[in-house]
C-alpha cells in the first residue's frame, strides 16, 4: 500500500474485535457504498481503500460543520419549484 493510505488507516480508531469473516465484511462495505461486483473486478484493493477513506473524511467534515436543517420556508420552496 502506498504511504498516504497508511497513514489514513493510523488516524482510523479500530476496535479489538476480530472479525469471523473479514473478506465478506469488506464485500459488504463494498455494496453499501454502492460499488458493484463488475466494479471489484476493474478496481484494485488499494483503490476501494482509498474510495473508503474518502468516503469517511467527507463523513467527518460534515460531521465538524454540522448539517443544516429545513424550514418551513425551505420545504415550501422546493414544493413551488416541481
């Protein structure tokens, strides 16, 4: 793997438990992200690896930022724009 994907997974907390099957948990993570088997095929473990990072980074910084929620006003707006 190279040096950046390393580091990413140091920052990652990881739990002590071992996994019963770890090959078809990552195949489950796979398909909730929405990746497809003919995806796996094309794809290189380090590059799901990466999509994975990404995916978690982005998770975090929304998380930081903080999501705003719809008004009244909002909703009423989106309603009139359809």
């Amino acid at each position: 793997m190279d040096k950046k994907v390393f580091q990413e997974l140091e920052k990652i907390e990881t739990s002590n438990k071992k996994s019963i099957f770890p090959e078809h948990e990552f195949l489950t993570a796979c398909l909730r992200i929405g990746l497809k088997i003919e995806d796996l095929k094309i794809l290189t473990y380090i590059d799901v690896l990466k999509i994975f990072i990404t995916i978690f980074n982005n998770n975090e910084k929304e998380e930081k930022t903080g999501t705003r929620i719809a008004t009244k006003k909002d909703i009423e707006k989106m309603v009139a724009m359809m």
